[in-house]
C-alpha cells in the first residue's frame, strides 16, 4: 500500500461568517495528506518557502507521512486569501500569490516513485503530468482540475485525461470541461475523453460516481455547524483514495466505500478552520461517522403488493 | 386510506431549452393527484374556469380519482407562464393570472371530508386552514409554501404550522421562513414553530427528511434527460403521500421509503413536459425505479480491521 499527492502547501487567510483565519496552513497537498493519512501512508511532494513553520507539520511526521518530496525553496510560501458568504458552497478569492510555487517543479523522492495510488491535487496538468512520468507503477490515478487549467492549459489536460482512472471536479467544472450542462451526459462526455470514472463533488450536496459500470450516490453529511469550507474536495479525495489504498482495490464495492469515505473527511475538514479538526481526528471518529452514513440514506425495499385494491 | 389534495388546477405555458407548451395542464392539484393516484384514491379540491378542457381530466378519472372537489366557476381558469434555462432548478415566473382562483374558496365533499391524509398545495394558507377546518379526521397533514406566503401571511402560516405533520419546503424558503442559514437548524426551527417534520426539497440535490428522531437523505434520480422541471415538487409529495397512504403508516421505516418514493415521482414528471410522463406511468416501472434508488445508494460496511499495520 502507497499512496502519492502532489499538490500545494500553502499558508491561507480565510474569513467565514464564523471567524477568520491569518496565515494559517492550508493548500491541497496538506488537507489531502490528513486525511489520507487516517488511513494509509502517504507521500507527500510539494514546496514551500524560507518562511513556512515546519513545525506545522508535526501532526503529519507523526502519522507516518513521507514528507521526502516538500521541498524547501528561497522565497516566500504559497498564499491564498479567501472569503465565505452564508452561502459556503462558494469562495471568493481576494488574493493568490504562487511565490515559490512558480518554478516548483515536482520531484519524487525513492519512496514516492513506487506510488501504487497517486492524486494529482488543483495544480498546472503540466505538472501533473510530470508527476506520472516519475512514477514506476501507478494502479490508480485521480486528478483534480479547475476552471483556470480547463481554459488556459485545455490541451495539456486533455493529454493527461486519458491516464486518469477518476477525475474529480465540481459540476461546474465537468460541464466547462465537457460542453455538456446535464451532469450525468457530462460525465459520460469527460469518459469518452479518457477518464475512467469521475466524481462530481458538489459541497453540501454530495458526490456522484459515474463509472462504466454504475453510479453511486454519497450525500454530505448534514452538519449544524460548518465553518469554514476550504479543504473540502481535498480532503474529500484524501478519504477517498486513502480507503481504496487501505483496501488495496479499486473494485465497485470500494469505490463506493471511498466516496462515502470522501464526504466523511470532507464533513470533519470543514467544522473547524483550517486543518484544526483533520489534525486531531481520531479513526474511531471516523468509522463512527461512516457508519452514520449508513443509517442517512438506507431504507427498506417495497412491500411485494403495492397494485391498489380494485 | 384515503388522500385529499387541496391545490392550483392550472393552463400552464411553459418554455425550456428542449421545447415549449402553452395552455397545457399543470397545477399543483393537478401534479399530486397524476402521482398519488398510482398508489392510493385521491379527492382533489380546486377550481377551474369555463375555459377549462375537463377532458384533461380522464386519466385522473380512470384511476379512480375522485374529483367531487373540483369547482367549475365562471371565468378563466389559473394561468401560470415561466421559462427555465439551462440551470433547470430554477423557474423564471414570465406571468400568474389568478384568475377563478383569486375568489376560490375550498369545499370538501363527502369523501374529502373523511380523508385521513391530507396534503396542502402552495396556496394561502388562511385557504390551507380552511381546508383542515372541513377535514373531519386527518391523521397526517403534509403542506407547501412558497416566498410570497412566508411574507404576505406570515401570521396565519405561524398558526398553520402546528398543525402540520411534514412540511414540504426547498432551501430557500425554509431558510426564509426560519432565518437560518444552515438547513438543519432551520428544520429544527421549523420544528419549534409547530411542524412535527420537514422535508427540504432540493431538486436535482435530492431530498433531506429531518423527523424528531432522525435524517434521511434521498437523492434525486441521475436522468440524463430533464425536459421540465415544472411540478417536480407535487409529484414528490404526491409520491411521499401517496405511498403513506397506501402503506397505512407514518412510522420512520415508512417516512424513509416515502422520501425515496418521491424523489421517484419526481424523477418521472420532469423527463417530459406538464403531466406528460405521469398521465401514461405504470405502477411497474415506479417500482422498478424506486429499486434503482436502492442500487444508488447501497454500500457496504467497513471492515473490522482498518487501523494501520504499526
């Protein structure tokens, strides 16, 4: 069992109706990471600056997390500054500073590059891509992607699709990418084009599953407190290919697992700031939750006569 | 078992990206009784103006809907004229002519009035309470609203409320009328202002039942073809009280299995124009569908073991 990310590591300040946040950490790589790390071991590749608080990152070493591949370069860290509304389904981006993140260029370190799973976290699919080339024996790959890439590296993404086993994007982004406003025809569109299943997340909606062969259906957990929603659809993929790792398939009956496992860390991520709550999460917390899932969605079959009485 | 709607018997005309009707029957009423009656007897209360082609009305009858309650007034019939683009959740409202409807007051007939389960369409609520005034032994009452009521009768929506046994509302709505952002706790308020459950319609999200004792989320149906999502909402609660009905229970097995069923009603009425796809459904293909909904959600427990291997 091995599982790969490469993403961002970045310092955040966020502000929500429930509170703000100055420069704390955040970026794909890191929500991913905490929450894959719950389940399986993880590699970590990524960059920060001269200014970024190793320390930060203790809660991970002492998870097992192989942090080999963050690379530390001159200059100032990743930054992302956002806002939330009531409406939380949406970020507004006031500010994003790639810094180090300019030049980075991935490289995978000995552990990373026998990588059997592998996400490719929201960055350039030139650089995803790069990632691929590295690894000696992918068995699962998922990327992410978003509207920037979809518009300004179309062909680079378009190349990468067909070595990706599950895409995962938002309902947005599946129809920017494919053309197609019905989800469902979308998904089927983002196939045809080589990914083999995608999972379209949609924040407190859920997450759908289109594969070839089914579709599967994981709702959000309904929360009373949400606070800040930054982190999610990482964090959502980090329990997603965390379980499948941890299972070492990929089989329908994962998959299916992993999507609920998906909006179970997705759930915890977004009740705290930050990686306040990924960081102190317990597996017992999740399993508990996962199970909630259970009672949320299932119901009995219908009685075998249902034809009225004449 | 015995159903009684009270609701908008309608001409609608309607525009979406896949085509166009005009003066085509629609309502409220007219929805929940196409969906109910394939499970139980319904009573319909509504009127109709001398404009009104009663032949519409057929199917209705030969499935044994009784329509006693269904006023033949002097004047035009209700009239409702929107249009939906591409994002299908949302209607735009191009023109309502209350027409006979403005001066409508609810009778019951001799079987309305013995009718166990009730459900109250989007209308006045004074005209919603005088319904439940005639009733003579509801057992379940189940209601809608809408913006403009939770606005302009807010005091007899508040008096309404504790008598209602499920309130059938969308996000926005309940979000208005309880002044929370988040959906749970607004359900919880909605539950301290009287109503013992709520169902949050989503439309293409799916359904959210909160109850005193628990949550159910249903999905809506994956369709590929939505054509028009017009009367969508009455055919779930059609579904939902038609199958309690016929199901003779309320019990929270009962409560989930009705979610499920109208969440299936729903996915039927929006994949044709009006009351198209529910004129001509059978009672198979529902159950047929209401299985599919199992197979969408269905997944399996965790393993005992997942903790990592130290």
């Amino acid at each position: 069992m091995s599982l790969l990310v490469v993403g961002s590591v970045a310092l955040d300040s966020v502000e929500t109706p429930f509170g703000k946040r100055e420069d704390v950490l955040g970026g794909s790589g890191m929500y991913f990471a905490a929450a894959a790390s719950l389940l399986t071991g993880v590699s970590v590749v990524g960059v920060v600056g001269d200014d970024f608080p190793l320390e930060d990152l203790d809660f991970l070493r002492k998870r097992g997390v192989d942090l080999d591949g963050l690379e530390s370069a001159r200059g100032r860290t990743f930054r992302w500054r956002g806002r939330y509304g009531f409406d939380l389904n949406a970020a507004q981006t006031l500010d994003t500073q790639l810094n180090v993140f300019e030049h980075f260029s991935p490289k995978l370190g000995a552990r990373a590059r026998k990588a059997e799973r592998i996400f490719l976290g929201n960055i350039d699919p030139e650089l995803q891509m790069r990632v691929l080339d590295q690894a000696e024996r992918p068995n699962l790959v998922a990327a992410d992607t978003m509207n920037y890439w979809i518009t300004s590296r179309r062909a680079q993404l378009l190349s990468l699709l067909p070595r990706v086993d599950v895409l995962m994007v938002n309902d947005s982004e599946l129809r920017q990418l494919t053309g197609e406003s019905n989800v469902i025809k979308a998904a089927h569109a983002a196939q045809r084009l080589g990914a083999k299943a995608v999972v379209i997340k949609r924040g407190e909606y859920g997450a759908v599953l289109v594969t070839a062969e089914h579709r599967f259906f994981a709702p959000a957990f309904p929360l009373t407190d949400v606070m800040d929603p930054t982190g999610a659809g990482d964090s959502f993929a980090g329990g997603f290919l965390g379980l499948l790792d941890r299972l070492g398939s990929a089989e329908p009956a994962a998959l299916r697992q992993a999507t609920v496992m998906g909006s179970t860390l997705a759930s915890f991520a977004v009740e705290r700031f930050s990686l306040e709550r990924l960081r102190d999460l317990e597996l017992a917390e999740v399993r508990s939750r996962f199970d909630a899932f259970r009672q949320l969605v299932q119901f009995e079959a219908l009685p075998d006569r249902l034809e009225r009485d004449p």
